[in-house]
C-alpha cells in the first residue's frame, strides 16, 4: 500500500474523527486493533469453508417465516 504523510494539527484530527459515520469508526477501530483484524480474517475464513461445504441457509431459508 502506498505510504501517505499529512500534517494534521490534533484539533483537525478531532474534527475529522467526529465527523466519522458508525461504520467508518468500526472500520477504523478494527484497522487500529491487530486482535480485531485478527479476528474478522478469521471469522471470514470460516464463513468461507462454510459456505463452500453448503452450511450457510439460502435466501429462501433466511427470509422464511
């Protein structure tokens, strides 16, 4: 990835972070946190193995009442 360095003075750097929707600030938490990233590969490595062995529900199966 390529590197990128920007002069932020911290008070910028509040403003931008406030600004952040729900999802960018869990994005970002995650990309911070090596445990988090740790555990969304693995989460998505099983979601993977799941899905080709046939165990997650169809569309069908999951909007059935």
């Amino acid at each position: 990835m390529p590197k990128l360095e920007l002069e932020v003075e911290i008070e910028q750097l509040a403003k931008i972070l406030e600004g952040l929707s729900p999802g960018e600030l869990e994005t970002l938490e995650i990309l911070l946190n090596p445990q988090l990233t740790d555990e969304l590969k693995r989460r998505r490595q099983e979601a993977k193995i799941k899905f080709e062995q046939g165990e997650t529900l169809s569309k069908e199966q999951l909007f059935s009442d």
